[in-house]
C-alpha cells in the first residue's frame, strides 16, 4: 500500500483505513479551527501575561516552563496525605511488600526477573524519592542533581497533589517523584546483569 500510494490508500477495503478516510476532513477542519481561533489566540495571551508578570515581579519567580532549558531547585522532603505522613523515600524491598499486599495481581506484580533475583537483591536500597522541585508534564526523564553536581535521580511523575502545578504551585504537599539513582545501578548489576552499561555510568575517577 506505501509503494501503491494514495490510490491504493483509496482503494483498500481495510475498514481502519475506511474510518480514517471519512473522519479525515471534519478533523482537519477542527485542527484548523482549534489552531486559527483557539492555540494561536493563547499563545499571544500568554506572552503578554509572562510580560505583566514579570514587570510586577521582577526576578523574584522562574519563567515556566516553555520547552526551553528551565532549572527548578527543591528539596528532598516527604509530605501529608489523609493525615498520614508520606515518608520522602522507598525503598526496592518495599516493592516486594507492596506486590504481596496487593495480591500480587496486575499491575502491582513484579516481573518475573524481579523475583529471580529477590534473594540475591539489596532490598534496603533506595527506590523512589520525591521532593518540592516544581515540574510539569514534559519533565519525565530530566536528572536530578545534588548541591556537589552529583546526578542522584531521574523525575519520571508528580504525586496527584502536583496536577494544579500549571496554575499554581505550593510546596506544602506537591512532589516531584524520582527514581533512585543507586535503585538503577543495583536494578542493572543485579536485576539484569548490565554490568557493562554499570561501568559506562560510573567510570572509575581519578583521585
């Protein structure tokens, strides 16, 4: 069909293809609407509210996010939820607690590598942390480094108490969740025995 090309798109009988031809048109139009009177009118506001913003406020907040280089500093620190406290790190054994509390049914089930390699695992190593960096969606992936320039995570989520970071944002209970650093090296060397990927992440320094 690729090497056929449009006539062969339009004279396939795939009932996908079919549902894709006959919502084609209307979508395009509401793209073009979305785009011409929606997205376009935003972006202009946007920039004349940062404008104002920053004309009151000066340099005393960070600019949002806006897919350039943006560093937001924080502090590793646990929270309350129902009145209980969330403690600021877990740990790669309280993986194992949690799959067993749950039933070991989907999606609180571990892999099956997991289990192979329980007895040989440190379980005290740190899993997942959270801390008061504000992110937003797009942050997944970014490192997290400490005050001597040390990567010690990377952010893969925020708890749901930092979903209204895009409005406003409150260090009191919104977290940026990171993965351990030291949970990769130890998921790695004893999980799935990258040892040679371990030595590319910690090459040996030179006193």
């Amino acid at each position: 069909m690729f090497e056929g090309g449009q006539a062969a798109v339009e004279a396939s009988d795939d009932p996908m293809i079919a549902l894709v031809q006959a919502l084609d048109p209307e979508a395009r139009a509401l793209r073009k609407t979305l785009e011409d009177q929606v997205q376009s009118v935003e972006d202009v506001a946007y920039a004349k509210l940062a404008a104002a913003k920053f004309a009151k406020e000066g340099d005393s907040v960070y600019p949002d996010a806006t897919f350039t280089l943006r560093l937001s500093y924080g502090a590793v620190r646990g929270y309350h939820e129902g009145g209980a406290w969330i403690e600021p790190f877990t740990t790669m054994g309280g993986a194992y607690e949690r799959e067993r509390a749950m039933g070991a049914v989907e999606p609180f089930r571990l892999p099956e590598s997991w289990h192979a390699a329980e007895a040989a695992l440190d379980k005290s190593t740190p899993y997942n942390f959270v801390s008061t960096n504000d992110i937003i969606g797009g942050n997944s992936g970014s490192p997290v480094v400490d005050a001597a320039g040390e990567v010690v995570g990377l952010i893969f989520d925020g708890n749901v108490q930092s979903l209204v970071g895009a409005m406003a944002y409150s260090d009191q209970e919104a977290r940026a969740v990171s993965v351990d650093s030291r949970a990769i090296v130890e998921a790695l060397r004893t999980i799935y025995g990258a040892d040679r990927v371990v030595a590319e992440l910690l090459p040996e320094r030179e006193d």
